[in-house]
C-alpha cells in the first residue's frame, strides 16, 4: 500500500467515525482518537464485507459501502464505550442520597429556630 492509500485510509476512517459517532444516541465518553479507530476499523470491515457481497462494483458512489462502514462505526463507538467503562451512571445529585428524591422547595427554605422562653 502506498502512503496516499494509507492517508486515505486515515482520513476515510476518521470521516467514517465521526459519522458512527453521530448515530450513536446519548454522550460517548471514548476521545478523538478512539473515535477515529473505530472508524478505520469499521471502513476497512465495510469495505470487505461490500467487496464479499458484491456491493462495491456500482458505477456510482457505493452508498451500501458506506451505510455499512457506518453501521459497523457505530457499534464499534458503542462496544467501546462500554469496553472502556466509561458508560457509567451519573451520580446523584449533591444533597440528596442516592437513589432518594430530590428534596421540594421548602427543604431549600432556612428552618426557623423556636426561642425557648
């Protein structure tokens, strides 16, 4: 492979995780590079799989290439967000314990002290 095919690569699997990222609901917290790992392992997945299906022979832009890069983007940011750990709960809100309701209104208003006489 030649250095342009290897700079295409890189930028075709970083377009191709962005674009996985972006389908996945909800916050991943993987950084960019992950992101951009998970895309060139998805477009090279994508590309094999078309290849062994016969999809890749268009005349066209090979949009069921594409949808499958992305497709397998998008369950590799979501196997790695799991994989890392980094899919955790949020944690409770200050003041209350966990997994008890916040407190109304009148909790936040300042208790008023009976003077004994």
């Amino acid at each position: 492979m030649e250095i342009s095919g290897v700079v295409s690569a890189l930028l075709v699997g970083a377009v191709v995780g962005v674009l996985g990222r972006l389908v996945v609901p909800g916050r991943q917290h993987i950084g960019t590079l992950w992101t951009v790992v998970a895309g060139i392992a998805a477009a090279l997945a994508g590309t094999a799989i078309a290849r062994a299906t016969g999809l890749s022979d268009t005349s066209g832009p090979d949009w069921a290439e594409w949808s499958a890069q992305v497709l397998l983007a998008a369950l590799g940011v979501a196997a790695l967000t799991r994989v890392k750990g980094l899919d955790r709960p949020r944690p409770a809100r200050r003041g209350t314990a966990a997994g008890a309701a916040p407190a109304g209104r009148a909790a936040a208003l300042p208790h008023h002290r009976e003077e004994k006489e």
